[in-house]
C-alpha cells in the first residue's frame, strides 16, 4: 500500500500556470533567480500559494528544491521579489519567518541540548509564551516519553518529529518542508505524511519539496516541477502524468479461457494490447487507466489481479 | 532593520551554556587558573625569596602568560562558532528562526565574550584571593594594577575574539577556521617581536613607524598597555617605547586602550558585511 492509498484527500486544484499576484494570494514569487558564481540554481521562478493550499517543488537532486526553499526563508540573498502574508521577505525576513514553521533536510540541532532544552531555547525565540504547555503537542507526535533525551541520542524518526514540533510551537500559518521525509523508513514516513496532511486540513498552508512522486501526489494541491531551477510544470498531481506525457502499462490477470476475447476487445479500441502469461499487457496513455478495466467489465471479462508498471 | 534585545540575550545565554560545557575552553580556562597560581608562587624565586609573590610582581608575571593564553582561547572560540556551526547545519536552522543576522552575531559574539571574562575572572580571582589571604597584597595602588591588567587581558581577549569571529565569518568548515585562527595566533605570538626587530632592520624603519607597527599588533598593545600600568614608563621596551611616552604622554594609556577596542569593533563589523554577504551558507 503506498501513501497514495492511505493519504487521499484532495483539494480542488487551484489552478495551473502563473496566476498573477492578487490579494488572495499568501505567497508570491516573482522573477526569483539565484547564482551560485556562476551556476544559476534556481532561474526566473515564479508562482503563487493562497492560504490552506498545499504546493510541492518537485525534482531531480540539484533541481533548485532547496534553493527556492532557502530564498523564501530569506537565508540566502537572491534576485527577484518574494511577498509573504503581504510582506517583501528580503525587507521584512525576521517579521515573515514569525509566520513560518521550517522544517529542513538535514536535522541539524544542538547535540549537547536535550529535546526539552531544545524545545525551550526555540520556543524563546518564537516568542511562545512562558509556560506554554508542550505536552499535546509531543503527545500527539509521540515524542512526550524522549523529553529527557539528548538530542543525539535520538534516532532519526525522533528528529523528523522534533523538527516538526519545532516548526509548529508558534502555530504559525505556513510550513516550509525541504525534503522532510528524505531520513525516513517507510512507516515512519507514512505517519510524517499522514500528520502532514492533518494539519492541511486543519488549514496550514504547506510548502515542500520531495524528489518522491508519491508524496506529492497524496499532498500537494499542485506540483511545481523544477529542472535546472527553471519552472517546467506548474499543475495539480493529477494532471501530471499527462503534462508529461507518461504512458503507463498495465498488467490483467484473466482467466485463461478470456484472454483471446480480451486482447480483441481491447485491440478494437485501439489499445497497444499483448498476451502475457495469465493475462495481457496494455499500454495506457495518462489519465486512462481506468479505461481497459472498463472495457473488459462491460464485455463481461473477470478481472482477477492486476499490476501497474 | 529593529534589533530584539530579548533574542540577542537568548542567543548569548546559550552561547555562554554552550562555552562552559566546551572540554576544550574549561581546559585553557583551568590551565590559565593553575599558571597563574603558579606564576604568583614562583614570582619571587628570581629574588631568592620562596612564597607568593605580591600583586605587583604577579601582574608583570602575568603579562606573558596572557599573551600567550589569552589570544588562542578567543581566537580558537571565535573561529569555531560560526564555521562549525556552519558546517553542521545548525546556523542554517538558527537563522531560519524570527531573528535576524546582526542579532546572531550579537548574542553569539557577547556570550563567548561572558565566557573568555568568567575564565580571565576565574583565574585573576583565584590568583588575587589567594595572593591576598596569605598576606603578600601590598596596598590598594597594586590591587588597582591589577584589576587594570585583568581588564586590559579581557579587552584582549574580546579582541581575539572578534578576529576568530571574521575568520569563522570567512570560512565554509571548522577545521580550516581553526587553522586558520592557529596561524594567526602564530604570527601574532611568535612573529610579533621578531617581525617588528626584522622589518625595521630590514627596511630601516624610522622609531615613529616602529612604533605604528607595534601599535598593529592586538598583542603588542596589550604588552605596551600592561607594562605602562605596571612600571609607569616604558624604557623597557626601547626607543619606540620612549618615543611613545614622549609623544602621547598621559594620552598613552587611553590611546592604547581605545586601539585594543578598535579591533574589537573593526574585526566584528568585517564579520557582519561577510554574514551578510555570504548569507546561511
């Protein structure tokens, strides 16, 4: 079971392209161009993210993912113009980070801390009340019982999850994930990713970056596809496989008797169809996969297992 | 750009926790305690009287234990702080937080500066306490030199601070930082009179101009400051050292202290323009 299977909550898609920068809007890069001497790591990039969407940079290692996601915390000078909650993050860095909750790909903190020194130390610093209770929190990310751990003692799923406790001690209305799940073991990562999407529904806004196709399908509203920090795509994950022009084949199990029936009816509508093994081979263009299941049901042709490749 | 206090005191709490919990600064801190004790028990074996020496003869024992000391505990400080932090990730998730660079370097640079005071206090204390319990204190006149050396050697010590702060600034990894910083501990120690005796034979400086490269030298200035407060002139030091009193004159003192806070505050606003210039990174 991928997490597509246990993670399916959709939002309506927002849209594609480049909307242009309106008051509804939380998010909105323009023009955003970082050099690196003379490597340009992130090129001309522009998008918006209104309040509750969840938006993905997705990408191949040294797509710009982590470069884009730097520039919009302001950790690194750049060209063009980042707007936040109505503020320019290169004027105003410190007043718009106050809004976000940062969770990185290396999980870096003080080794010589403990989670709870940790937790207080940050919590200062994002100005969380004194005696703020932490305890629902780190209950509810089942950290309460490694409170008392030094930070290198903890393993790496602990750390993921202090990362997100920490991101979360102000309950600010943005989240910045870079590549959040990238240290994890499936199961830890299907809990991250099915807390992640609580909080989407709880009405965070969330930006992350995954080179994982099915992370970003079972989160994100719409995927920003980077190549050589150029914006390629800019869709809903739906809409992907076929703005890429993926083909996808798809192997039915049938019992054998069916098989010559259904290689003609599939052949008849003019799918790529091939006898393989105890079943056939179809070749699928995006977004219909759906369709020789159909086909076979109203022929009466039981489906007995299928795979998709 | 408004500046938090509150953040710069949270940053400096920690650094300060940080540093006394460092294995590497409690050993230069506890090293500096025990010469010192030592120097004062051994400052009076040169007269052939055994025992504790007075405020006086400790402090000019001092002198050369400080520059020796004192310089590689702020440099090597310096220089890890924001390298190594750098180079473990960790000053990218700090500044992902609501504060700002200036903020950062602040905090930081005012919590190791706490913690290289608390260690000079730490041994000037324990060395001035133990001098004054068995008696060999000789007046207040020489427990107020030696309050002024304490002073000076954390001036300097705030000063190799600063330098190992803009080389942390400068570099990508801990290790070229500290290696750095060891070189200039290097050159300032050891290169420091027998540069100054080269290049003005060498290039037949004039006293003025020997003067003015001694004066370069965070170290030499502190030498120059402490020997002043001890002797009250500096024929120690030779020609250049006449040639200062007779020019600067009760403007000495002041003049060399404020150049010790000159590269306090030039070498931290060098960091800053690189902090920013470099970003996170």
């Amino acid at each position: 079971m991928n997490n597509r299977d246990k993670v399916t909550h959709k939002k309506q898609p927002t849209g594609s392209g480049h909307p242009s920068p309106t008051s509804g809007q939380l998010i909105q890069v323009t023009n955003l161009t970082k050099n690196f001497g003379s490597l340009t790591a992130v090129d001309g990039l522009s998008f918006t993210v209104s309040a509750g969407e969840a938006v993905a940079f997705w990408g191949a290692n040294g797509a710009g993912k982590t470069t884009a996601v730097r520039c919009l915390l302001n950790l690194i000078p750049f060209a063009g113009k980042i707007i936040i909650n109505g503020k320019d993050v290169s004027r105003a860095g410190k007043i718009v980070r106050r809004e976000i909750g940062f969770v990185p790909q290396e999980l870096t903190f003080h080794d010589a801390l403990s989670v709870t020194e940790t937790l207080t130390f940050y919590a200062r610093l994002k100005k969380v009340p004194a005696g703020y209770d932490f305890m629902p929190l780190l209950d509810r990310l089942e950290l309460a019982a490694h409170i008392h751990k030094p930070i290198h003692d903890l393993s790496g799923g602990l750390k993921q999850r202090l990362a997100l406790a920490l991101a979360l001690l102000s309950d600010p209305p943005i989240l910045i994930l870079d590549e959040p799940t990238a240290n994890l073991d499936i199961r830890a990562r299907e809990e991250f990713l099915l807390y992640l999407h609580e909080l989407k529904q709880n009405g965070k806004t969330l930006v992350f970056s995954s080179h994982r196709l099915e992370e970003i399908t079972a989160l994100a509203d719409r995927v920003l596809l980077l190549e050589a920090g150029r914006l390629v795509i800019d869709a809903p994950p739906d809409q992907l496989e076929r703005r890429l022009g993926w083909e996808t084949t798809l192997h039915l199990y049938l019992p054998t008797p069916s098989i010559a029936t259904a290689i003609d009816q599939l052949t008849a509508h003019g799918l790529p169809v091939s006898k393989n093994g105890r079943g056939v081979r179809v070749q699928v263009k995006p977004g219909e996969k759906g369709k020789p299941l159909r086909l076979l049901h109203e022929a009466g042709i039981r489906i007995e297992d299928f795979t998709v490749e | 750009m408004t500046i938090d206090f509150e953040n710069i005191l949270i940053l400096a709490q920690k650094e300060l926790r940080d540093a006394l919990r460092n294995r590497w600064f409690l050993l230069y801190a506890l090293a500096f305690a025990a010469l010192s004790l030592a120097l004062a028990w051994t400052a009076l074996s040169g007269a052939g009287d055994y025992g504790l020496a007075g405020f006086g003869r400790t402090g000019a024992s001092l002198i050369n234990l400080v520059l020796l000391i004192v310089p590689l505990m702020g440099l090597s400080l310096g220089a890890m702080s924001l390298a190594g932090e750098r180079e473990q990730g960790t000053l990218l998730y700090l500044l992902a937080q609501p504060i700002n660079q200036i903020e950062l370097l602040l905090g930081k640079s005012i919590g190791l500066a706490l913690a290289l005071v608390a260690a000079l206090v730490l041994g000037f204390g324990l060395t001035g306490v133990t001098i004054t319990l068995t008696g060999n204190g000789n007046g207040s006149g020489e427990i107020s030199i030696y309050l002024r050396l304490l002073l000076l050697s954390c001036l300097l010590a705030v000063a190799s601070l600063s330098i190992g702060f803009l080389i942390s600034a400068a570099t990508k990894r801990g290790a070229t930082a500290i290696g750095l910083a060891l070189f200039v501990w290097l050159v300032l120690v050891f290169l420091g009179d027998l540069g100054v005796l080269g290049t003005g034979l060498m290039l037949r400086l004039d006293v003025s101009q020997l003067l003015a490269l001694v004066l370069a030298n965070p170290l030499q200035l502190f030498k120059v400051a402490a020997i002043y407060n001890i002797r009250d002139n500096l024929e120690v030091l030779g020609p250049a050292g006449l040639y200062a009193l007779r020019t600067y004159g009760s403007h000495l003192f002041p003049l060399l202290v404020g150049l010790l806070l000159l590269w306090i505050v030039v070498p931290f606003l060098g960091t800053t323009y690189l902090f920013r210039r470099k970003g996170a990174l």
